[in-house]
C-alpha cells in the first residue's frame, strides 16, 4: 500500500506554486501490513497563507484509517457543543428546510437540527456510527462520501460541514458540489480547527493524520469567496479552538479577490512550532528519568492507552531499549485486544490483575485524569502511575470544552 500521495507542487486555493516549507513531525499509522511510522510536512502557500499537508495521504490509505477506526470513533468523546452550535444557526438562518450534514457521525448534530424545525439527512463513512443514528435518533443517513450519495441538486437548504472540511482532500470539490446541492440562497454551515489559536501543549499537538487542511478565517473565507458563497457570519470564540461560519450561495457572477494571510501564518506557524518542540522536549525528558529509575527496580511497564497518542509516543521516545520491560498495551476496545498494536501484546483492563505492571504510563493528554482515576478508585490499582504531562490537575486547561 501506498502511504503518501505524489506531493503536490501548487496551492489548490489560489494555485501559486510558491508554497513554503513550515512544519515537519512524524507519527505511526496503522496499514494493512502492520504499522509505519511516517513523516508528516505542513505547507504554507506564500501566495494566500492556505496552510495544507503535503504530500497528502494516499486515499487507499485514508479509506483504511477510517475503516478501521470504526468502533473506536464511535467510543470517543461525545460530541460537544451541538446544540449552541444550532442556536447559532437558527439565530442567522431564518427559514426551516431541508438540511443535509455531511460527515454526519452518530447523528447528534442532525437531531437537534431536527428539533429546530429542520427536515434532516447525512451522510458519513463510518457504518457503526450511522446505526447508531438510525437507532438513537430515528434518523436515516446514506453510508458513502459525499459525491456517491444520492441528492438531489438544488434540493438542500442548509448544508453543514463540521468537522468535516479539514478532513477532505479536495476541497475546492467539496465547494463545487456544495454549490450543486443548495438551493438558491441556500446556506452552508462550517466549523473546523482554527489554524491560528492551535495548542501545542501535548505530543498529539493538532497537526496530526488524517487532517490535511489546517483553515484560518482568512483561508475559510478565501475559498468561499472562489466558490460564490457570501459570508454571513463568522465567528471564532477566544477560548475556543474552532472557526464556526455561515455563508450563503450567491446568485451574482462577481469578481473573486482573494487576500493573502501569508505573514500572519508564517508568524503563528512557526509560534506553534517552538512551542511544539519544547512541549517535546519536556516529555521525552519527563520520560528518560522515569525509564532510568525503572530499569534500575526492574519494573515491569505496561502502556494504557492504543490509540493516535500511542503512535505518536512510539515516533518520539526511546522505547526499544532492551533493559525496559515494556510488557504491553492496554486499551478498552476489544477490536483490537489479542492483536498487536505498536509491536506490543494489546490487553483488555480485566487483565490488569494478572500481568501485574509496577508502572502504568498514561498514554493520553485529554483522558489522563479519567484514565488515572479509574485506575486508583475502580481497578484498585497500587502501583505507579506516570504521567506524561505530568500529574492532572484540577480543571484541566484544554479538556474543559470536551
Ligand atoms: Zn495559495
């Protein structure tokens, strides 16, 4: 299997071929194989400041990850914030109609679109998601991407994107099909990570597989502007890390200018950069006193935690070292318990009791408190508990909007 696709020599936003080299790290993908670790590049386009990963991710591979990441989607966080996200919908859109949401998940967006008074579909390629809007809230959805989905054109009203966009590796198709699909003065609704305000504060960091398009207002509304969309609204919430928009399909043919936020994304880009780096270097330093003092009391280590954290710690921290007893992985999703993650043994929680680890690593930035208090006041758990960022504390600074 093919990981990366050929690497793409101009912008698909403003097409300049002077793009710009910004921001390099590597994380470990699960492939029918086994597991790679591969390197990741950001670019900037220096023409409009769109900032895109490139090269992108061969789509056999894209079409893999999200495959395989069914049931552990469907476990995540649950899905915050939909209803002020409605709110803010019904406040600038004023007629009800048909609304389609792309990437729809487990339907929660369209269910309380549905009690606003909109006549609700989706789409989205997780199965085991889709099932569970079918059953949760009566919805019916179509299981595909976006342009093998049955719709007619000109049939929507309200077109909502979250946390969708990002995720596309065309988006200039994306907006062609959106046009398609809306009636006229149709509104299409987007929120995505706001490239500017993200957080660099744990090694998962936000510039991570599988997003390929890292979106500033500036670059938001450029392509929208390409696309014949007027802006209606937008905003982008202080302690929020997500730009939300509507905009609406025009009807005129208008001469398109786009802006070009190159200085600014150049400036916060390499911001994100240092900080990402020293964030790094504290946890690998974190990481080698306690492997030291580990090694020392022959303790047996064992991992809690499989996921996209886990294959970044792999990329970056000295685990192969023969005098670490590093006995294997714990995860809750019993997909993948009995198989092999990360070259380690993947064992359910029930096991705990009989590999008897004498340190548990938390392998998690946003679970770390959960995970370290399931562990002492559930699981009884005695032993040593290493956290990578260091003890939780109370009213955890980035996990408070989750
Ligand atoms: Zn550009």
């Amino acid at each position: 299997m093919r990981l990366l696709a050929e690497q793409g020599v101009d912008c698909a936003l403003c097409g300049s071929e002077r793009i710009r080299d910004s921001f390099q790290w590597r994380e470990f993908i699960s492939t029918p194989p086994g597991i790679e670790s591969v390197g990741m590049n950001v670019f900037i386009c220096d023409g409009c400041g769109f900032i895109f990963l490139n090269p992108q991710p061969d789509a056999e591979l894209l079409d893999y990850y999200y495959r395989t990441n069914e049931k552990k989607l469907i476990e995540g966080p649950s899905l915050y914030y939909r209803e002020q996200q409605v709110e803010f919908i019904a406040s600038l859109v004023k007629s009800r109609g048909n609304a389609f949401d792309a990437g729809c998940f487990d339907g929660t967006f369209l269910h309380y679109l549905k009690e606003a008074g909109w006549s609700v579909s989706g789409c989205d390629l997780n199965e085991a998601a889709l099932e569970v809007c079918r059953t949760r809230y009566g919805i019916e959805t179509q299981k595909g991407a976006i342009d093998n989905v049955v719709l007619e054109d000109g049939s929507i009203d309200l077109l909502t994107f979250v946390h969708f966009l990002e995720h596309v590796t065309d988006p200039n198709k994306v907006f062609e099909w959106s046009r398609r699909k809306l009636a006229e003065g149709g509104h299409l609704y987007i929120m995505v990570p706001d490239a500017e305000r993200m957080f660099s504060n744990s090694i998962y960091g936000f510039f991570s597989f599988p997003h390929i398009n890292y979106f500033t207002l500036v670059s938001l509304k450029n392509y929208l502007v390409k696309h014949g969309f007027d802006i209606v609204s937008a905003r982008a919430k202080e302690d929020f890390e997500f730009i939300e928009l509507i905009a609406r399909k025009s009807g005129e043919n208008k001469e398109v200018k786009l802006l070009n936020d190159y200085e600014s994304a150049s400036v916060f880009m390499a911001r994100y950069a240092k900080k990402w780096q020293k964030g790094l270097d504290d946890f690998i330093g974190r990481f080698v006193d306690g492997k030291k003092r580990w090694i020392e009391k022959k303790s047996k280590v064992l991992l809690w935690g499989a996921g996209i954290h886990t294959s970044k710690v792999f990329s970056y921290l000295p685990l192969d070292d023969d005098d670490l007893k590093l006995i294997g992985i714990i995860d809750n999703d019993d997909s993948i318990q009995g198989g092999e993650s990360c070259g380690l043994m993947v064992y359910s929680p029930a096991e705990l009791g009989v590999l008897k680890p004498d340190v548990i690593l938390v392998s998690s930035y946003w679970y770390a408190e959960e995970i370290g208090r399931e562990l002492r006041e559930e699981m009884n758990y005695k032993g040593e508990i290493f956290y990578f960022y260091g003890r939780p504390t109370k009213g955890h600074p980035i996990a408070r909007d989750y």
